[in-house]
C-alpha cells in the first residue's frame, strides 16, 4: 500500500500547511510547473518525490525530471505528464498513448481546474489536483491524497484552502 499526494503548478510556492498534510504520504507526486529549485528541494525534504517538468520550468528542472513519466506505484500503471487534456479532448501525445497502450491511472496539471473523472473510453482514471500555487485565476489553492493498495486506487482526499497572499 502506498499512500500518495499529488500536486501541480506550485509556481514557487510550497503552502506552509503541505508538510503536515502530506505527512502520512509515502511519496509526492508533483504534475509540473514547479516553478523553481527550491519549491523541488522543498518537496523534496517533506517526503521522496515524482515530477514531470512544465511549461513554466526552467533548464534546470527539465533536466531532472521529464515531460512524462510513465511507472507502475504497486500494480497500478500510471503516466503523468503537464499538459495532458482530458478525456474525449486529449493533447496529441497522450491521445497516441491512450489509443495505444493506456496506463490505469492518468496524472496532469496545467488548467488549474481540479478534475477527477473516470474515462470509460480507456478504463482509466483521470486526475488533476489543480493548483497548489497563487499564480493564476483559481480561486482556491487544492492537492489530492489517496492510496494505491495492489490494484486498487482509494480513500481520495480533495485539500483545498483560501487562495490569499497570506497563504
């Protein structure tokens, strides 16, 4: 069993609260838009971390982590990359990946519009976790928290706080 939080577009901030919770996780897994070095290092310290750079990424963190990552968390398949699109309106790589070989478990970011939403086309589930930054029209800063036990992908938590310069 591993226990699993995801986030996207931090855009250089880590919320003061993200370490408490995410404490009980066993990895976070970031879909892009970090912002910069330190928000990884950051991440980093909380718990061991997965990430697919974004569009907003500079050399640096494209250098450390990839546009999509595809791995298996337990005997779940999943691919997450930045800007992924969702069901019915895929972008065109991850349209090649679902009509060829899809993952169970789909992860992107960009919107900054949280999405859960099971594909039936694919048989895969869909997550955005929306923006866990200030930067960009959202109003509320979200992350999610699940598990993923052998096959099963549970217990999903939505987290969500005001979006504010205090924040």
């Amino acid at each position: 069993m591993q226990r699993i939080g995801l986030l996207s577009d931090t855009h250089g901030f880590v919320h003061p609260e993200l370490p408490r919770i995410f404490k009980d996780c066993d990895e976070i897994w970031h879909a892009g838009d970090f912002g910069n070095l330190q928000t990884v290092d950051t991440l980093k310290s909380i718990k061991p971390l997965k990430g697919v750079y974004g569009n907003i990424d500079s050399t640096d963190i494209r250098q450390e982590y990839p546009e999509t990552l595809r791995f298996f968390c337990e005997e779940v398949d999943v691919v997450m990359t930045h800007i992924g699109g969702y069901p019915g309106n895929y972008a065109p790589d991850v349209r090649k990946i679902m009509q060829t070989h899809p993952p169970k478990l789909f992860i992107c970011g960009h919107s900054h519009i949280l999405k859960i939403i099971h594909d039936k086309k694919h048989n895969c589930l869909h997550l955005n976790p929306g923006a866990a930054g200030r930067h960009g029209f959202h109003k509320v800063i979200s992350m999610l928290r699940f598990v993923i036990d052998k096959s099963a992908i549970k217990d999903m938590e939505i987290i969500e706080f005001p979006r504010d310069e205090k924040s």
